[in-house]
C-alpha cells in the first residue's frame, strides 16, 4: 500500500456515526442498560449501541454492576492468572513531532540506538530479573533505525540465555510499516505486532501529530491490516487516554476491531490503556480530556465487557493502588521494573525517559504483591509457540477454553521463577499459591501433568515446560 492512498472499502472509522451514537446513548432507558448487563454477563460482548450507553452511564448502581460482571468475566476467560513482561528500549531516534511524547523529534537531547553488545547487557539484566517475554520499543527514523536494525535486535534478544534465563518471546512496538516489513517482522518469530492509535478523532490526531510519518492518520490506522495481511496473527491496539474524549476513543477501538475480525477473523489480541502523563523536556500541558481515575476504571470495565477474550494491558504509569483496582476488574497483563529509557536497564544514567512511570517496583515485588492480591503471576508464552494465535486462540477463548491452558502454565513460569529467583519468603507464597490454584485445575489428566512438571522442574532443574 502506497503511504496516504485511500483504502478501497469503506474506513471502518465513521466520525458522525460515533458521535451519533454516544448522542443517542443518553436515550437509554434503565431497561435498556439493564438488558445490556445481562447480555455482558452471558459472555455475548457488546455492540456499539451497548457500548455507547455504558459510557454514559453515571449512575453508581449500573457502574458498581459493570465492575461486578467485569471481574466475573475476566475470571470466567483468563482464569486468576496476570501476564508480567517488561519494555526493552533500543532506540530513542525519531522524526515524529509528537507532542505528548519525550522523544518528540524537536526535544534537544542526545538520541543514541544500542549496540548489539548494549542490547545483550539489556537483555542479560532483564532475565536476571525474570522476564520471559518483552515488548521492544523503538521511535519512528528509516535512517537510524531501519527495519533491519529492528530483525538484528530480535535475533540478538533470541540468541541470549544469561544462567536459567532466557527471553520466550518479543513482542515489537514499532512504527506502521509496509507489508514486506510485517513479513520480515513475522519471519523473525515475532509475538504481538503492538500499535498505539493515540487517538481516533482525526482532528485531533493530526492536531497532535503535526510532524513526521506518523501525521498520516489514514496510512497509522490500517496498519493492522497491512501487518495481518502479511501474515502477523496477533496485533495489539491501544491510546493514549486524554488526547480527546475517552468515551470516543472506545467507540474507536470497538470499530476497528470489528473491522479486523469481519476481514481477517481475528480481532484485536491485546488492547493497551495508557493514560496521557508528562515526559522528560515536554511542557506540563494540561489536556483538556484528561481522564480521572473514577472515569478510567470504568472505560476499562466496559472494554473488558465489550470484548470479553480481548487481554487487556496496564503499564507502569499506573500506580500500584490504581494497578490494584485494575487486576480486579479485568486487566489480564502488566508490565513490572519496567524502563522507558534506552539502556535504563543496564546502567545506572541512561538518558531521558518516553514518559514518566507511577510504579517503581521490582520484578520480584510485583509478583509476591499478585500472588498477595489471590492471582497467580504468569510469565508464559505457550500460547505463540503452540500455534494458539490469530482465530484459534479466539476460538479458545470463545469456547471457555484458553484458561485451562492459560493456569496450568502460569503455574508452572511462577515455579521457575520462584526457583531460579525467589527467597525463602517468597517460595513459602508460590507453593500456597500453587496449591490453592491448582484445586481449579477440573482435568485429572491436566493436573496430573502439571504435577509431574512441577517436580520436573523443581527437583530436576527443567525449564521451559508448557501445555
């Protein structure tokens, strides 16, 4: 596809219908949202009428209740497990004029990419942290940092195995490219091609975006179709809350999955929820749409309604009081220790960050904290490995049937992990959480595999066994 050429089926994204929608929305009668209720509670998601009259909702009894159905859901497809990874930055060089982001090409600081030999140090010390699966971040610069920097990464960040440690899988957060590319993305075995929208109201993404590539709103928004066209099955949306109205933004997602699973049958595999916060050398703007916390649970509830077998991420911009709420209302995976700065892993003064973060624990905090919370922290990454991506995982999802693989192998990263890095404390709480969660395992079968895996690893030092 030729950057700015329009696409030939009608743009999944219709100005006048969504603000139609949330203007008719605030005609729903209490029958009517009652009647949505019970169809999220029977797993049937939601069309975007549903969704509109849930974002407009204010009444504490109806948010109370779509709080309830979310946490009921997120346990009913994802089971109690919570996916922990981490961001790797390897290049901070681009030429976007993106306002609300610190490496907007106009900030003045020293933009540097790592090494080969800096990605391996990056990588050493993520897996001595833990991680098994991460999310490689890079700015938008054809010239500093083209897509065959981006493949050498990938095959660099693979070849690396630092004492049991070793990353499972890469998930790539990088610039909308051209179909060839997703190809070679794909090639490289690749997880989730991760894009964030920003914002859906044209208007404001170009008022936003003034600058650079990424100012064509039409070529960033099908993005998604060029990457699944060249065969990436899972891709991953998100915005940037407080760009515009939130309660857009979400109508926005809903179309644009909705266009994805009609013509490639398959949606979205994550959705992302950041929040618009400062960053290193940009003004304390004050933005117009920013979204409160009372506001953010609930757009993030209704999302978990609207599309139930959909993951749903949280960084560490949040905090852990707001990260707390989140895991109980449908958040399926959180970053931990994370760094927004190229290099922040390894040394001690690495340069200036993407934006700012609210959480700054530990990996191991970050787990002992959900296995306090009733959960069970997961670092798995089967599900890519088996082929469970793109329709067949939603069909499993759909069926009910994802999480009786998705807890048997949360199970068995959280042994590994408590092994190779945990304490005496901490080993005490994983052979609880253990046993109190595989009382849910139903499939004798199942179960007595995890067991044997357990013991596998525990006694005879095997690593990286999964269902």
């Amino acid at each position: 596809m030729i950057r700015g050429q329009a696409i030939q089926e009608k743009f999944f994204i219709d100005d006048f219908y969504i603000h139609d929608l949330l203007r008719d929305a605030k005609k729903a009668t209490n029958e009517d949202i009652e009647k949505i209720l019970q169809k999220a509670e029977r797993f049937e998601g939601l069309s975007h009428q549903d969704v509109a009259a849930l974002l407009v909702v204010q009444e504490k009894k109806y948010i109370d209740r779509i709080f309830e159905i979310a946490r009921k859901i997120k346990s009913h497809v994802y089971g109690e497990r919570v996916v922990v990874f981490a961001p790797l930055y390897v290049s901070d060089y681009c030429v976007n004029q993106c306002e609300y982001c610190g490496f907007n090409c106009d900030s003045s600081f020293r933009r540097r990419k790592l090494s080969m030999a800096e990605v391996m140090q990056e990588v050493k010390v993520l897996e001595k942290m833990g991680h098994k699966r991460i999310a490689l971040e890079a700015g938008e610069d054809q010239e500093n940092c083209p897509i065959d920097y981006i493949l050498e990464c990938i095959k660099t960040i693979y070849s690396m195995k630092f004492e049991n440690g070793e990353i499972r899988r890469v998930n790539v957060n990088i610039a909308a490219t051209t179909v060839d590319e997703y190809k070679m993305l794909k090639a490289a075995q690749i997880g989730t091609y991760i894009l964030f929208q920003e914002t859906y109201h044209q208007e404001t993404y170009e008022r936003v975006h003034p600058k650079g590539p990424k100012s064509d709103y039409m070529y960033h928004s099908t993005a998604f179709d060029r990457a699944m066209e060249a065969g990436v099955d899972d891709v991953g949306a998100g915005v940037l809350f407080g760009l515009y109205d939130y309660k857009y933004d979400v109508l926005g997602l809903m179309l644009h999955n909705e266009h994805l699973e009609k013509k490639f049958g398959a949606g979205f595999h994550t959705i992302s929820v950041p929040r618009i916060c400062d960053a290193d050398d940009m003004l304390n703007t004050r933005y117009e749409y920013a979204v409160n916390d009372e506001d953010f649970l609930k757009l993030v509830a209704i999302i978990r309604l609207a599309v139930p077998y959909t993951g749903i991420i949280v960084s560490t911009r949040e905090t852990k009081e707001m990260r707390k709420n989140l895991i109980n209302i449908g958040i399926s995976q959180m970053s931990a220790g994370s760094s927004t700065r190229v290099g922040g892993y390894s040394e001690a003064q690495a340069d200036i960050e993407q934006f700012s973060l609210a959480d700054n624990r530990d990996v191991k905090e970050v787990v002992y904290w959900i296995m306090e919370e009733g959960f069970v922290p997961s670092f798995c990454t089967a599900c890519y490995r088996q082929g469970r991506s793109g329709d067949r995982f939603m069909r499993l999802a759909k069926s009910g049937n994802i999480k009786n693989v998705c807890l048997p192998n949360g199970l068995l990263t959280l042994k590994e992990y408590a092994v190779d890095y945990g304490d005496k404390r901490f080993k005490k709480l994983a052979r609880k959480t253990t046993k109190k969660h595989m009382k849910q395992i139903k499939n004798k079968e199942t179960k007595k595999k995890v067991t044997e895996n357990l013991k596998q690893i525990e006694k005879k030092g095997k690593r990286d066994l999964y269902l």
